[in-house]
C-alpha cells in the first residue's frame, strides 16, 4: 500500500527507513531532557511557604494522574511499571518530607531533591526489591520538578493532543509504554527496520520511520506529515495537502483490512498467515484480527523492566493469557532472547564488546543454570491451566548448531510440547536439514538472518541497505532452509520482519515457506496481497528473485510477477 499524494508545499521532506505503514499528520513532540534538580540553602520567606506547597501539591498531583492514564492505555510490563510509578508520586512519606522540609524554609524543587535522597539512602540500604525502586523514585523526582519549573515531562512524554513523536532513539521499554491513540507517529534519527523500537512500533500499529537524517532540526509543535510506507516526514506541510494524504491512505488500509482470512493464494494453497505479540494484550489485539494464531510471541519482551526473574506461577500467569487469545490455533512462543539490544537485567551475562556476537538466546541459558528450565516449566503450567485443544510450540532463539538443536529439543519434548528453533544465523541455515532431524519445525528470524548474513547491525542506520531482506544472499539461505523443511516434510515459517512486506511475503511463499507472522497490523495487507496471487506466480517470483544480485532489482523483479 502506498501513498502517492506528494506535498510540494513543505517546508523540508526528510527522508528515512519505514517501518510501519500508515499515514499521520500532527504536531511533534520530543523527549524531553532530565533536569538536574541542585539541594541548595536558600531560606524562601514565611509568607512564600504556602504557595510552594500548594505548588508541589499540584505538580506531584499532576504527575500521578498522568503516569496512571499512561498505565490504563499501556499493557504487560509497561502498564505495571507506569502504575507504580504514579503511586509513587503519591507515596505519604515521601510527600510528607518534601512538605516538612517546604515548611521549613527550602523551595519546592530542592526540597524534592533533598527528600528522595533520603528515600533513596533508605532504599538501598534495605537492598532487594527496594534497592530496585530507586531508579523509578529518580523517575518520579524528575517529572515533578519539570512540571514544577514549567519545562517539558522528561523522558517519553504524554502529549495532550494526538502528537508524532520525534527522537534519536527510543530504548524498546520507553517505546513498550507508548499509547497508540496519543502517540500516532513515531520517527527516529537513529535505528534500522528491525531494530526492536521498530518491532515494538509495529505491534502497537503506531506508524514508523526510522534512520532519518535531519530530524533534529524538527522542533517540538511544529507540524508534520508522517508517511511510515515511504519513510518521507513532510515538515510544515500545506494542511490541506496532508489531510488529503491521510485521507487516501485511511481508504487504502480499509481495503485490505476486508481480508479475513484464511490465508492461501488465489488458487487455495495454504499458507498460515499469523500474528507477533509480546503479551496477551496483543495476542488479545491480533486475536480481533484475522490473524489465525500467534506465530511468534517474544516471550522477553514481556519482562524489559524486571530486575529480578518472574518466578513460575507470575511466567505461567502471563503466558497462560497468550494462549487463551488462541485456545484452538496455532501458538509459537519463543524463550527468552536476552542479551544483545534486549538485555534482562535478572539474565546474567558478561559485559562483551560485540554483544550481537555474544551471549544472546539460547546461550544465555549456559551461564543462568535453571533460567530455560523454569521457564519451560511455566509454559507447560499455563499449557495444564488453560482449555487449549492445541499443544503450543516452543522455539528457541539464536539456535547456531544441531547439537544446541537437540539439546533443547529434548528438554521441550519431555515436558510434552512441541519444539522447533529459529533460523537466524547462517550456520544454522546452512546446516537446517541437520537441525530438522531433532526438531518438528523451523521458524527463519530474518531480522538476524539479515544482521549476521551481511555482518551488518541491524540497528545502524548507516548500514540499513545491507539488512534490508530483500537482500538476495538472505533469500538464498531462506530457500535453502524452506528446501529442507520440504525435504523432511516438516514445516518452516518466517517470523522476522520480512514477513509484514506483502510483495516479499509472496516471494517467501514462492521459496517454500509454509507460515508468515507478522505485526498484527501487517497481516490483513500480507493475506490480501497473497490471494491476489497464485502459487505459480510465487514460485516464478522466486526463481527470478534468486537470480539477482541485489535487493532493488529482487524488489523490481518481483513486482513485474506479482503487480
Ligand atoms: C528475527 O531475528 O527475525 C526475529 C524474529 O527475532 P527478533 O527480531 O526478536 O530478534
Ligand atoms: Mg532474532
């Protein structure tokens, strides 16, 4: 789907990566920065007291309130850290302190300062979970002495009207707590397509363009056009210009959004068309779709914020409410990918120079003796707690060996669940007919397939014409896999970002993939595209696809097959 209104009249058009389609006009904002607030000496006169109590009152009031809408709008993880957070700006003691030491003399701001240094003193002495509240007391501290000075909400802000919002990047947490309705676009200076701000971007359906050059001279309140298909930000847009394109793109999605499935070609070959989620609020989301089950849900992404590991019962609990969006399809959950861009601060590992090429995936389970385990058992706990009439698939991430292969295998199998691996390194792509003797599916990551085909960061927006997937050394090693799922009669799916492109989605189908998953928001314009489509045409596209040398001529060749 494209936009093809242009917009002559604006001022600059920045042109970046996109990542999520969807046509946005609004204001931006931008993170706000983190003021340093000082402790300081200054007496402020007896009848000044009571008008900077009743202004802290009010910002720490304000503060609440707002991190407590963002909590009602947020889900999992985010929705959790955002409600303790407001309850923090709430907290009596804390309060009080700020208030007795207003009473004596000090101004609202360094009074705050000096109260939570004594809170937070306190709470690293008790150590534990306290210890771990500092960082989000700081958090608190923070919002209410910009909202105390009149400066902008530090960090990810929560705008009062539907705002774009611009950044250099977005640590995957912050971009975990956006609210969709609030947040309707999203662009960054930095990050590639496969970043995860960008996968996070796209199962919340917020329209994204990232690695664009110039952003930073984009003032907050100044109005832009977000185009998430072409990557343009269009900055001061004519307003009639960019009412017109949202407009056009709104008839476009609602086209494709009368696809209900079930996902085949024009002439019945099926092929599951799934959706990505990392939590049951998305699985619920995808589950209004016509997503016909979850083909990959990140079970990590569910815990960003823990500092310490969710014991079973909590790990059961949460993945039990994935399953039950999809009590009688298809559900892949993957274990834990840590390390790398998603680090989990309760999943020890090293410091390292290159941690993409370090202990991520399945080998942080070497140094965290009993992590996968406990974690295979939660799953099988919430299989027993839930009416599911279909067994769940277990994956595993960064799988490089079919001795890791079978390893894992086996500790699925005995908890009587099905196991598979990804396909993201290309060792084990090259190698996938071996993997396949010990496992009951394969699903191919290609955001890593493409970083470690192309040794090429999947965050490095200087190199994303190197991880784009249409790269045809990534499609050669995806046909080579899917020719051995073929071969051992056993299914292989893509659930990397490659999947949510309509036109690759089709070539992938063409190559002998057997499943696609995608953002939830991606699969009605893949489901749609493939049932315009017949298997022969997929199967030539492909052909073609693997003869060439680059991706934009892979690109080119496969739109004269398919349209
Ligand atoms: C992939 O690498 O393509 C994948 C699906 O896993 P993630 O993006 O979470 O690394
Ligand atoms: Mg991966």
């Amino acid at each position: 789907m494209s936009s093809s209104v242009r917009v002559p009249t604006a001022k600059a058009v920045l042109t970046g990566t996109p990542v999520v389609p969807g046509v946005v006009a609004a204001p931006v904002v931008r993170p706000g920065v983190r003021l340093q607030p000082t402790i300081d000496n200054v007496e402020i006169a007896l009848d000044d007291r009571p008008a900077e109590l009743d202004g802290f009152r009010a910002a720490a009031a304000t503060v609440a309130q707002r991190l407590r809408d963002r909590s009602a709008h947020a889900s999992g993880a985010a929705a959790e850290v955002l409600a303790v957070n407001a309850a923090m700006a709430e907290d009596r003691g804390w309060r009080t302190s700020v208030e007795k030491l207003i009473g004596s003399g000090s101004h609202a701001v360094s009074a705050a300062a000096a109260a939570t240094e004594q809170f937070a003193a306190m709470f690293t002495k008790l150590g534990g979970l306290m210890a771990e509240r500092v960082t989000d007391l700081h958090d608190v501290r923070d919002r209410v002495v910009a909202e105390l000075l009149g400066a902008p909400e530090p960090g990810v802000p929560t705008p009062d009207v539907p705002s774009v919002l611009l950044a250099d990047d977005l640590a995957p947490a912050d971009t975990a707590g956006l609210d969709p309705s609030i947040v309707v676009g999203l662009a960054t200076t930095l990050g590639g397509p496969t970043s995860h701000t960008a996968i996070i971007a796209r199962q919340l359906g917020i329209p994204c363009v990232v690695a664009v050059p110039g952003l930073d001279n984009v003032d907050a309140g100044v109005f832009v056009l977000l185009d998430g298909t072409s990557g343009e930000v269009s900055v001061a847009p004519d307003p009639a210009v960019a009412a017109a394109a949202v407009e056009e793109y709104r008839v476009l999605a609602e086209r494709s959004a009368g696809w209900a499935g079930p996902g085949a070609t024009a002439d019945g070959h099926a092929v599951d068309v799934l959706a990505n989620v990392q939590d049951g609020a998305g699985a619920r989301a995808a589950a209004e779709t016509a997503a016909a089950g979850v083909g990959l849900f990140r079970t990590e992404l569910c815990f960003l914020n823990r500092e310490t590991e969710p014991s079973v019962e909590e790990q059961a609990r949460i993945y039990g409410e994935v399953l039950a969006a999809y009590p009688d399809a298809k559900v892949v959950l993957r274990t834990l990918d840590a390390g790398s861009d998603k680090p989990l601060k309760f999943a020890d590992h090293p410091d390292e120079a290159n941690p993409a090429l370090g202990v991520r995936g399945i080998r942080i389970a070497v140094g965290n003796p009993g992590l996968l385990d406990r974690q295979l058992d939660a799953i099988a706990a919430a299989v027993a707690s839930e009416a599911s009439t279909r067994k769940p698939w277990v994956m595993a991430p960064m799988i490089s060996t079919p001795a890791e292969a079978a390893a894992f295998a086996a500790k699925v199998r005995s908890r009587d669940l099905v196991p598979g691996v990804m396909i993201e390194v290309p060792a084990a792509a090259l190698l996938a007919d071996r993997i396949l003797a010990h496992v009951d599916f394969l699903s191919i990551g290609t955001n890593d397939l493409a970083q470690y085909t192309m040794a090429a960061d999947r965050m490095s927006s200087d190199l994303a014409a190197l991880t784009d997937p249409w790269q045809p050394a990534v499609l050669a090693l995806v046909a080579q896999t899917a020719k051995a799922g073929a071969a051992a009669n056993k299914p292989v799916g893509v659930c990397g970002e490659a999947a949510a492109d309509p036109l690759l989605a089709c070539v992938l189908v063409g190559l002998g993939i057997t499943s696609l998953s995608a953002a939830a928001s991606a699969v009605a314009a893949v489901g749609a595209k493939l049932a315009s489509v017949t298997l022969a045409d997929c199967r030539t596209a492909a052909a073609a696809v693997l003869e060439t040398s680059d991706p934009n001529t892979a690109r080119e060749v496969a739109r004269r097959v398919l349209g």
